[in-house]
C-alpha cells in the first residue's frame, strides 16, 4: 500500500518491505516517512508472519539522498520546534532499526547520501550495487555528519576524517573496501534477489546471507584504496591547521593534483563546521555507539543557534545565490564546546556523561 508519508509498504512470503516514495526528491527524509518506518517496525515486531525486513527505494538514481533539510530551515525560521522534533524522531528510528530482533535488509542503489547514509548503517545487512554512491555531505552547508557518523566514521581513522571533513563521495567499491557494506550485487540482479529472499520458507539471517551469496560480484578496483596511504598521511594530524598545511606542502608530483583539489574544498568549508566535524571523530573513537548519538543529538539542539547550517541551507537552497557568508570566528567553536563539554579540557567526555564506553 501507498499513503500520504511516501512510503510503500507490503509484506511478501515472510519479507516485510519498506519502500521509500518519495522520487522527486531523491527520497530525502521526511518527518512523516521516519515516523512511518517507526510505526511499520513497531507492527511487524510481534507478526509472526514476518520473518525479515527489506528497506529499499523506488528511485532509479537514489536509495536516499539525506534528511528533508528545507523543512529544517523552515522549522527554525518559523520559530517552532519541527526541526528538533525530526531529530527526536530520527535517533529513536535509527535506534530501533539496530535493535531490531528480526533481520533487517537494505538494498542501496544510486546515491546513500547523509541521512540515507544513516539509515543504511543501521540496517543489519547491507548490500549495494555498483550504481551506489556514498557521502556523509553536512560541512557543505554548514552542519556536521550525524545520524552516527561520529561512530561508524571515527571507526574508519584518518579516512574517517577525510570523509567527514570534505564530504566526498565514495563508489560501493569504496565502501566494500572500508566494509561500509556487506555485499556487493549487480544492479539488474537486485529484482531477482528480491524475488529469492520471497520465496524462502525461513528468513533467519544465515539463511538471507546464503542467498545474497549466489548473486555476488566481484565489485571494480576501490580507488580510495589506491589513495589510502596518501590520505592517512595527511589527515593523521590533531588540528585543522596541520591538515590544511599539510595538503598545501604536497610534494609528491603524483599526488599534488589531488592534495590541491583536496585542500580547495576544504577552504570552501565553515571553519565551525570542520572544527566540530573533526572533533567529533576524534572523540567517536574511544565512544560506544550510543555515547556517540546522545553527543550528536546534544549538538544537533544548539547548532541551529550556534553553527552555519541556516546561513548554508539559505545560501545553497533557498536562495541559490551560492555565496554563504560563513562565520570567521574561532572563538565561536570554542563556545559550542563549552556549551557541550564545560570541562573539556580537565576531564574525558565518559566523565561529563557520567558512564563509561
């Protein structure tokens, strides 16, 4: 069935799908859609006849392209609560789909971009074609990757910091690579696989990940592999400063093309928005999975105050005229950090929290 939240929902054999709808905009999340794949999870949690969940688009250029950033702005810019109530919402969607007690499937095909990307990582099996590409975008327009970047990038080390800091994307050969993925399948198999999963009796996770084996193809070279060495280098440094100079000191001939193009986009970034970016990875690696949420969600409530995400989105969105005036201001990333973590310096954020990782 098809209702007025953009998403498709049906149950196949013991296959409960969940199909995002919302096409002409590349599926970028809505309210209504997080709180209907909330409310069809928390339905088909005790329904025997449901054995699995496959979440998938009806896009043929996206999977998701992120979250419903315009009605963010509009939220705020209204004076209401919708934008912190669509992150309210999110976290408790995303947290239900890593607990889920039945297995959980994702088929990305076409862009898995920010939000989208969020959601893929909180399904349990993860399978991607080679149209799929992947970004965690937010310093773009002024904001920091979330929806649990700060953990499953921060895991990923210095190329977790180049992806969160620059925004680049990735091909699902990347991603097999940082094992952001579990499989890798053609595109024109994915109605066939589809189709296996509906006709299994038993949908246990042994048994999906026996039939998504007989579809795997092997994926073409990673090119962020290739670059792997070169990014570690230059992103193992503590400070924005020392990253930027280090990619401005490039002299390997080989790698000065990418360092340049690197760098360039790095100074198209707000200062905040890379300061706070960098710093979450930095403290994600020593976080739990949920430490690393509850700090997102803590930022998320001040940066519409604090951060560049409303000067972005008006710039890049609402406007188009494309000429953000972002903060300069270092002092104003100090200020976050003091609204978040008051004793930063003197104590480790497992003691602000009052809990251990």
């Amino acid at each position: 069935m098809s209702d007025e939240n953009n998403l498709v929902i049906r149950v196949e054999g013991g296959l409960g799908i969940i199909s995002l709808d919302r096409t002409s905009h590349l599926n970028a999340l809505t309210l209504p859609m997080i709180q209907g794949i909330q409310a069809q999870l928390e339905q088909w949690l005790n329904d025997s006849n449901v054995q699995a969940i496959l979440v998938n688009s009806n896009s043929p250029k996206a999977f998701c392209a992120g979250g419903d950033i315009r009605y963010l702005y509009d939220s705020y810019k209204a004076g209401n609560t919708g934008h912190r109530d669509y992150f309210a919402a999110e976290y408790v969607m995303l947290n239900t789909l890593r607990k889920f007690v039945k297995p959980v499937i994702v088929f990305l095909d076409g862009y898995v971009l920010g939000g989208g990307f969020g959601l893929a990582q909180a399904c349990h099996i993860k399978v991607s074609s080679e149209k799929s590409c992947f970004a965690m975008p937010e310093t773009a327009i002024g904001f920091f990757p979330d929806v649990g970047a700060t953990h499953f990038l921060s895991r990923l080390d210095e190329i977790g910091v180049y992806l969160a800091l620059t925004g680049e994307q990735i091909s699902s050969s990347d991603a097999l690579y940082l094992d952001l993925i579990d499989y890798h399948i053609p595109s024109d198999k994915f109605s066939e696989l589809q189709a296996a999963l509906i006709a299994e009796s038993s949908l246990n996770n042994p048994k999906i990940r026996k039939i998504i084996s007989d579809f795997i193809t092997d994926p073409a070279e990673s090119e962020l592999q290739k670059r792997a060495d070169h990014i570690n280098q230059h992103f193992a440094y503590e400070k924005l400063e020392d990253i930027e100079h280090s990619l401005a000191h490039e002299t390997n001939s080989t790698d000065q093309a990418w360092a340049d193009k690197t760098l360039t986009i790095l100074q198209q970034r707000p200062l905040m928005a890379k300061q706070t970016s960098l710093k979450l990875q930095q403290v994600g690696q020593n976080l739990s999975l949920e430490k690393c949420m509850q700090l997102e969600r803590d930022l998320q409530d001040i940066w519409f105050e604090q951060g560049d995400f409303i000067e972005g989105v008006r710039a890049l969105i609402i406007d188009k005229d494309k000429n953000p005036q972002w903060q300069t201001d270092n002092s104003k990333f100090e200020q976050v950090l003091e609204k978040l973590w008051p004793v930063w310096s003197q104590q480790s954020i497992e003691y602000i929290y009052n809990t251990g990782v």
